[in-house]
C-alpha cells in the first residue's frame, strides 16, 4: 500500500486552483488562433483578438483569465492501492480550494442556501468532488474552475430511443442555438450521450477534459463531432454572440451504453476560457 | 470595421440616439458596478419609497463582481457577467434614468422595449477578457453594500473602455443581426 500524505493533496489543489485560473492551455490558445484565422466576421475576428490578448496580460500579471473564477470542480482518480494518510482525502481538497482562492487573489463565488439566502462562504468552497477508484497506487487530480455562465446554459434531454442519431443532433444544436451569446462563445460543446440522467452529464463534464478538438477514438462518434460542429458553426452566432462562422471551436461526445427504453443526452457548455488541469501524486 | 466612437460616461442622450447596434465604442468616464444581489436590493430599496445608494438618473450601470485586487492593483480581473438575469429588474431602473448598461448576453423583449421607451443603450464588453479589461479601469471605490463583497456597488473611473453597442434607442439588436448574418440554412 503506498502513502500520500493529505497535506500534499492540499497542496497540489491549492496550486492547480492558481494556475488554470491564471494560464489558459496550449490547446485552447491553439484553437482560439486557428478560429482567428477563420473567423470572417470583423467584430468576431477583434472579439478574438481580445481574447488572445487577454490571455497574455493574465499570464504575465497575474489577473484571473476571467473574474469568474469558477466553481472548483475536482476530479480524484484514486489508485486502489494508495492510501491517504494524515488526514481526511476530501478536506485535504477542500483546503487547497480555500487556499488556492485566497492565495491566488481569486474571486469566491459561492453561496450557501442557494434558493433563499445565498450568503456566499468566503473561500469558494465548498468544491464538487468526483471520485473514481482506479487500479494502481497513484492519486491523479484534476482541477476545473467552471465559469457560472456557461453552466448555466447546460443542459439535459431524457430522448426516446426512436429519436435516434437525429433526435441527439437537434438537442444539441438547440441547446446551443438558445444559449447564443450568453455562455461566451467561441464554446466548447461537452456532450455525454448513455447511461442515466447524471451519468450523462457528467460524461459530458469529463468530455470536457479531452484536448481541445482531438477526436473521439471511436469512429462513428468522431463523425457524430465532426458533423455536430457544423452544424453548430453554421448558426451563425459567432464570437461572443456578435455574428460569424465561430460558435464553437469543438463538440466532444462522450458515449455510454443506455437502457432499453432510455436515450438521456447531456450537454455541458464550456466557455473559451476554458480553465482545467491535472497533476498525479 | 469603422474606428471605435469615443464616448464619455454618463452619455449624453443626443449621442445615444446615433448609436447603432455594431458600433464599437471606446468609454471615458465613470461607471456603477451592479450585479444580481446588488440590483435586487436596490428595486426592494426603490419599492420601500427609499433613495437609492447612488443617484441613477442618466448613469451608466455594468453588470460584473471583481476578483480581488492584488496589492498596488486597482482592481482585479473585471469582465462582464451574463446581463438576462438582472432583466426582471432592469425595466424599473430604465424607469428611474439609468441611461446605460454594459453587459454580456441578451436581453428579453420587456428589456429590449423599455431600452427604446427611455431612449437608453445596451452595450456589451468582452465576456471571459476580465484581465484585459481591468486595464481600462483606473479607480474603483466601493459605495454601497459593501457586504456583498464582489457584487458590492462600486464607481468605476475607466479610460477607453471597450464595448459594442447591441441593443439600441431605436431597436437595433446586433445578437439578431449578426445572427442572421452569418446564419446558414441548414
């Protein structure tokens, strides 16, 4: 059985929270580029450029990509034969939240009783903890800090089976279409289609960790992405909503089996300041 | 793409007039931060009879809560937050004179109404380019609310401000047009 010390889950959380928050990824400022030099619309094409810029002063000054400083999703893959030691897994994480946002100068975003009083907790926790337990002795976490725009133009259709392939395409399309400028465009379109309702929105979620654009290994899948940002970039809504070709920079699709009388199709919108990252104890 | 119209805020309603959806506008001059919390407390303060915590009448409002500012910072990062939720209150603060509002997003069509009937702007900044944007911010002052943190109201003193006009006094919706635009049938 291996050891990992609870102090130093806290502080590889604590780390990640600063550093997704403050450096955008290669992928997403490699897609951002290419979509710059697609984009037809002038408006769409400076909206980009403000963007790319924006990335470079919060690198070299350390301001958060964007003041929403997101809700701190933490992904833990732990390894069945590792063991936490000095403490509890999930406090260690919640601790590098608190630490990661206030060392960090990040904005803290969340509230408590969120149907009444909304009183915010001050140190952005607490985060939404995923776990799974894996083989091996390793902890892998991933840090996302998810911008509240966005998530709020998720979404999750429970389909009839009959409605197939196409009934998927037009969820998706719609779910984006009505979103428009609101969850800042150019987006990154997750999609988990199978399982249950949550099981689907959280493929979706996790699909949303993929590099930007590569392809679902699965060839009909890959097809279903290629065919689905298309038809997204065909809307018309472009960067920020202003008009042009970019919508989207990728749709990711992530599949599971479903049950016979079931097709729940989940879509979990990200915005282009698209902030996660991992690091393996 | 025409060069940036400079502006001074508060606008003048003269030049509200001649802005079109799709302008780019550069914004000298100062601006009052409310987000959610904050307009929810300022219509329960109109309802109850109450002066506001700032005068409305011909200001500009923007819709965005700061990260904290790190020491010798004015501000944190400062981009625009999504305008559709502070639509239920925004027909009422057209009402009382705010002239301007500087968002993200769209707006229903009680707000796109209201907008024409006071002759007011919709503008929108660069939603998710909040450290971008701080740089055109040169003083910030927390003057009400302060318990809100974030959301608290603040005036803001901002050089060139970049923003596009998405809804104007005479109709014009940029989100509809630019949509349109470039939609292609499929």
């Amino acid at each position: 059985m291996r050891e990992i010390k609870a102090s130093d889950v806290t502080r590889a959380v604590a780390r990640l929270c600063q550093e997704v928050n403050l450096e955008l990824g290669e992928d997403v400022l490699k897609a951002l580029e290419q979509a710059r030099r697609k984009e037809e619309s002038p408006l769409g094409g400076w909206v980009l450029g403000q963007i790319v810029d924006n990335a470079r002063i919060s690198s070299e000054e350390r301001l958060p990509l964007c003041q929403d400083c997101g809700t701190a999703v933490v992904m833990l893959e732990l390894g069945q034969d590792a063991h936490v030691v000095g403490g509890d897994l999930y406090a260690a994480v919640e601790e590098g939240v608190r630490q990661g946002y206030g060392e960090g100068f990040l904005r803290k975003s969340m509230v408590k009783q969120p149907f009444s009083a909304r009183v915010n907790t001050k140190d952005n926790t607490p985060a939404v903890i995923y776990t799974e337990i894996v083989s091996g002795d390793k902890l892998k976490i991933t840090v996302m800090a998810k911008g509240g725009g966005a998530e709020n133009m998720s979404r999750l259709f429970m389909l009839s089976p009959s409605q197939g392939r196409q009934g998927v395409m037009e969820s998706v399309t719609r779910a984006v279409d009505e979103a428009g400028s609101n969850p800042c465009p150019p987006i990154i379109v997750g999609v988990g289609i199978g399982g249950t309702p949550e099981k689907a929105m959280l493929l979706a979620k996790r699909s949303l960790l993929r590099p930007v654009g590569e392809p679902n290994p699965d060839a009909e899948v890959a097809a279903l992405e290629r065919e689905l940002l298309e038809k997204i970039n065909g809307l018309g809504i472009g960067p920020q909503g202003l008009g042009g070709r970019v919508t989207a920079l990728a749709v990711h699709v992530e599949v599971f089996p479903a049950h016979i009388a079931s097709l729940p199709v989940g879509v979990n919108i990200q915005c282009h300041s698209a902030r996660h990252k991992e690091t393996v104890l | 793409m025409a060069a940036a119209l400079r502006l001074r805020s508060p606008l003048d309603s003269k030049e509200i007039q001649g802005l079109k959806a799709g302008d780019q506008v550069l914004i000298t001059g100062t601006l009052y931060t409310a987000r959610d919390a904050a307009h929810k407390r300022i219509v329960e303060a109109l309802d109850k009879g109450k002066v506001p915590p700032f005068e409305l009448d011909g200001q500009t409002l923007y819709y965005m809560g700061p990260s904290p500012a790190r020491p010798g910072q004015v501000i944190g990062s400062a981009g625009p937050t999504t305008s559709g939720r502070m639509d239920a209150y925004t027909p009422r603060l057209l009402a009382e004179g705010v002239k301007a509002i500087i968002g993200k997003g769209k707006r229903s069509q009680a707000v796109k109404d209201s907008i024409k009937k006071h002759g007011a702007v919709y503008l929108a900044a660069v939603g998710g380019a909040g450290a971008l944007i701080s740089k055109a911010i040169k003083k910030a002052d927390v003057v009400a609310y302060e318990d809100l943190g974030a959301e608290a109201v603040r005036r803001l003193e901002v050089v060139d401000f970049p923003a596009i006009v998405i809804n104007d006094a005479r109709g014009g919706d940029l989100y509809e047009e630019g949509k349109a635009k470039y939609h292609r049938g499929n």
